[in-house]
C-alpha cells in the first residue's frame, strides 16, 4: 500500500479545534484526520456495505 499525499483547505478556528482534540488524544493533527476518515469509512461500509474496486485496490 502506497501513502499517497492530500492538500486539505480548513478554516483557522477549525484547525486549532481539529489540534485541541489530537493533542488531547496524544495524537498529531495528521493521525487524528486519519482516524476520523476511517472511523466515517467504517460507518458507510456497515450501513451500505464494503466498498471494492475490483482486484485494485485503490
């Protein structure tokens, strides 16, 4: 699996929020965005089901 890289437009009062809740969770803003984007592609998958692009994955 390759780490592929993404630029993101978030407002300043968001970001500091986005850093108060990873640095409570002992995590970088980065990891925290990580795990929020999980945690939604979780969500999705258990109500719509798993999401699959064939033998790629991507």
């Amino acid at each position: 699996m390759s780490i592929k890289s993404l630029s993101l437009r978030i407002d300043e009062k968001m970001l500091n929020k986005l850093h108060v809740v990873a640095d409570y969770e002992g995590r970088s803003a980065n990891s925290e965005i990580l795990i929020l984007i999980r945690d939604a592609i979780e969500k999705y998958e258990s109500k719509h089901g798993e999401i699959s692009f064939g033998d790629d994955e991507k």
